[in-house]
C-alpha cells in the first residue's frame, strides 16, 4: 500500500495500516500530528523510522520528536489528485467532469457579470452570459462556426459568423470540451456568439524571493536507453558538485539548492513497440537503480524533487502516482530526494512550482492550427500558455488517458509562480501574466519518434532559476566545454 493512494476518507485507517506494514503502531498524539501532513510527507515519515532502525515499535509523541521533529519542511507538498480507493465507476467519470466544471464556472463567474444557464435562455431574443463546455465543432455551408455547448441544464448551439474576424479565429481556436464563459445573444432556438471569456490564470506582481538561490530544472533522463546520454549527466553532476566550471560557475553552482525533475527519469520497458532493441537496460529495476546511483551523487544539501512521466514505472493514464517502491526501492532511501504526483504543486521557499511532465503537449499541438503551423514542436511555452489561458493542463476527453479522480486534478487550482513542464526535450522559458513558464531539457540523443514528427530536442540544456533576482540562466553540457548563458524574464 502507497501513501500515495490515501483517500481523504480513509485517511486514519490507512496511516495505522502504513505504519503496520512497516512494523509500528502508532500513539493517538502522533496519528494526530501525521493526519495534519501531506501524504508523501507521511510517507517521508515512515521511511525515516525505517532507516534510523527505530527499536521502539509504538511511536509515542516522544519516539516521533526525537527521531522526526527536525525532518526538513522547506519543501512542501501544496497540491496533488486524490485518487479514489475502489474500483472506478461510470458515475466516477461523471463526477470528474461535473467537479471541473463546478470549479471553473466560479472562477468564471468573479469575472463574468450575470452568468445565466441554458435552461433559462428563453424563446424570445435576449442577451446572455454562460458558462459551457464546447461539445462540438462544425464549419457550415456558409463557412460559418457552429459549435453545441452545454451546461448542467441543457445543450444549445452558438453561431460564429466567418465576418467577426478575430472572434471567429478565437472560437475557431476552442478545444472540445473547453470550459469558458459565451457572451451571446438570441433566442434558444439558435445564439449568435459576440465574446469569449477563458478562466485563465494569472498573477498580480511576479514574486521575489528572500534568498540568492537557485532552483535547477530538469528531467527526461530516459535511463535505460541506448540514447541516454550517460557521460552528459554526471558532467552536470560534477557541475552541481562543484568540481568542473570556471570559477564564477562554481560559485552559482554552490548556490543551486532546489532540482526540479519532471518525469521520464527511466525509459521504461514496453512503453512502445519494439522499444526492447532500443534499451541498453531492459529491466525497470535495473533502471531505477542507475537513477538512483547518479541522484546519490548529488550533494545532500540540493533538495531533489521528482514527478513521473510516461516511461516511468506507473500507469500511462494521468494524474499518476508516484513511482512505486517495488520498482524503485532505492529512491526511497535518498534521504534529499522528496517523489510527488504528476501533476503536484511544490511550495518551495514560498514559491508555488507547478509541476507537469506534459503527455497532453503533444496533443494541444496537433489540435490547434495556430500552434501547429508556427511552432510545431519548437516552442512548449506556447503550448503551456494555452493551458494557462485554459486554466487546465489537458482540457479535451482524448487528449491522454486520464483517470478519474473525486476532483479533477489537470485543473490548475492554485496559481502557481512557476510551471515547470517536460516532454518535448526542448529548454524555453517565458513569462504569462507574471507567471514563469520553464520547459526542460532531455538527456537523450534524438529517438526515431521525435524524427517521424518533426520534433528537434535540444538535450543537455538545465535552465536556472534566481529566486531573489528572477535571473535566469541555462547551463549547456551538450559537449566538453561547459556553457552559461544568461538573461531576465
């Protein structure tokens, strides 16, 4: 059992089992301190007793402090998915869209004066505000857009006119099931569509921090693969360490506290097919365990916080748990290494990090002209802005497997200062309404997969993070020279 997979409900009866499974029983005063943590910190807790070979099998509020009390809290879990501990339902689907609906119309509706449902647009012609999910999309024999929506009350379609300029490539722009507010007019026999509203997401000031410190992120190691590029990575080690650089990198070096890692630190077995003649380690544990020896090369005072992706050791459906124990053990034992969901919001040092391997990307980009056409797969943040502007990480029924939670987790709840994305293995940074938007890098060669869709990673790229400065800089390990590149966001 994953302390991962606590159920709010079941939360005390699942602790007391967690800790029995490890041999501890638990004081009420404790249970009572651990039902106040997130679940990984619990988990953290565990696995603290366990290495300190704790003799005491009840953990008294004694036992707790003397062992637990000065457990590092600098990084702490903000947000993760609650995921349901049954088996899933058809209702379970439906609660997950109703929750994301419920919770992006009050947003809406701060911003939206006078939302109104379906049900109550009349017969005669009137002018409304609603908040909807687009169900569909068509282009008339007019070259006009029509598009259904719905809301709990009902269904109705919305017109475009092809003349409305830039209206019309706004709502021509919409992804299924989008949640947005319509301003209208009409009757319910048919609506003429005259604005479009999105939750969005954003920040009144960007945040400074209190500390001359840095966060690294990075991820998308692909451990386990015959591009994964091994020498590069200890390079960057042995950067962070202190011990390659000029001088003046040294000393931004010492001042690297925080590694962000968003997912795909392995590259999995049968994540494709015929993936096998691409793995130099074919074995998920095998994998894990090369994870674990570069991770435990890393000075002990760099605070490691690790999602999963797609090829890590969990199930391919999103929001996902993270990497289990039976597969990767030694994780577990690295006493700065902190494993959270994917997605997750960190808080660290007051900074809220939004983290988001990205398997959704992909999918924005093949759905969204604009994007498609002028980007491609040269530029995440563009992607990561409509997800801002969407105010959910993989908004259309399709995009990935998701599955289902009591609340929707792909729903960016709390604002973040920072989202930190991965899986398109290119470095960008840029800014949205003053929150920083960091896409990472990859350690691996070009695979025959980024080369069918035209993707060009640009691996062995770590972008830096000044949290009192807001500088930012990218470090380049792509060969034997170390290069620094530097600017402001």
């Amino acid at each position: 059992m994953e302390c991962s997979l606590l159920d709010f409900e079941m939360a005390e009866i699942e602790i007391l089992k967690l800790f029995m499974s490890k041999g501890f029983f638990l004081d009420r005063d404790v249970l009572g301190v651990l039902l106040m943590m997130d679940e990984q910190k619990i988990f953290d807790v565990v696995n603290k007793l366990v290495e300190r070979g704790v003799k005491e099998r009840v953990i008294t509020k004694e036992v707790f402090d003397e062992h637990i009390k000065k457990l590092s809290v600098d990084v702490g879990l903000l947000s993760g998915p609650k995921f349901l501990s049954r088996k899933i339902e058809v209702r379970d689907f439906i609660q997950h869209f109703r929750s994301r609906y419920e919770i992006l119309r009050g947003v809406l509706a701060k911003t939206v004066d006078n939302l109104s449902s379906i049900r109550r647009i009349g017969r005669s012609s009137g002018v409304y505000s609603i908040a909807v999910m687009v169900n569909k999309k068509k282009v008339t024999k007019n070259k006009n857009l029509l598009i259904e929506v719905e809301d709990l009350t009902g269904r109705t379609m919305v017109l475009v006119n092809r003349e409305r300029g830039d209206l019309f490539k706004k709502a021509n722009g919409l992804m299924l099931d989008d949640i947005v507010a319509f301003r209208v007019s009409g009757s319910s026999d048919m609506l003429f569509l005259s604005d479009i509203i999105f939750p969005d997401v954003g920040l009144n000031s960007e945040k400074f921090g209190d500390v001359d410190e840095y966060i690294a992120f990075s991820g998308d190691f692909h451990v386990g693969s015959k591009n994964f590029l091994e020498r590069n990575v200890l390079r960057f080690v042995d950067w962070l360490n202190g011990e390659v650089g000029d001088e003046r990198q040294k000393v931004i070096a010492r001042k690297i506290k925080y590694l962000v890692l968003v997912g795909d630190i392995i590259d999995g077995v049968g994540i494709y097919s015929g993936q096998e003649k691409w793995l130099d380690i074919k074995d998920i544990r095998g994998q894990y365990e090369k994870v674990g020896e570069i991770l435990r090369r890393i000075r002990k005072d760099v605070k490691i916080i690790m999602c999963a992706g797609q090829h890590d050791a969990v199930w391919v459906g999103e929001p996902q748990s993270v990497a289990l124990e039976k597969w990767a053990g030694g994780l577990y034992k690295i006493e700065n290494l902190k494993l959270v969901s994917n997605p997750a919001v960190v808080d660290i040092l007051g900074f809220k990090v939004l983290m988001y391997h990205g398997a959704s990307i992909n999918g924005f980009i093949n759905e969204m002209d604009d994007i498609r056409v002028e980007f491609g797969h040269k530029s995440p943040t563009r992607v990561v802005r409509e997800m801002l502007k969407r105010r959910h990480l993989a908004p259309t029924h399709g995009l990935m497997d998701y599955i289902p939670c009591e609340v929707d987790p792909m729903v960016v709840d709390v604002v973040p200062d920072i989202i930190a994305t991965g899986d398109q293995h290119r470095v960008e940074v840029d800014s949205y309404n003053n929150i920083l938007m960091v896409a990472g890098s990859c350690w691996q060669s070009v695979t025959p997969f980024e080369e069918r869709i035209g993707s060009v990673p640009e691996p062995c790229r770590v972008p830096l993070f000044n949290l009192k400065t807001r500088e930012v800089k990218i470090v380049d390990f792509s060969d034997d020279k170390i290069k620094l590149r530097e600017g402001a966001i």
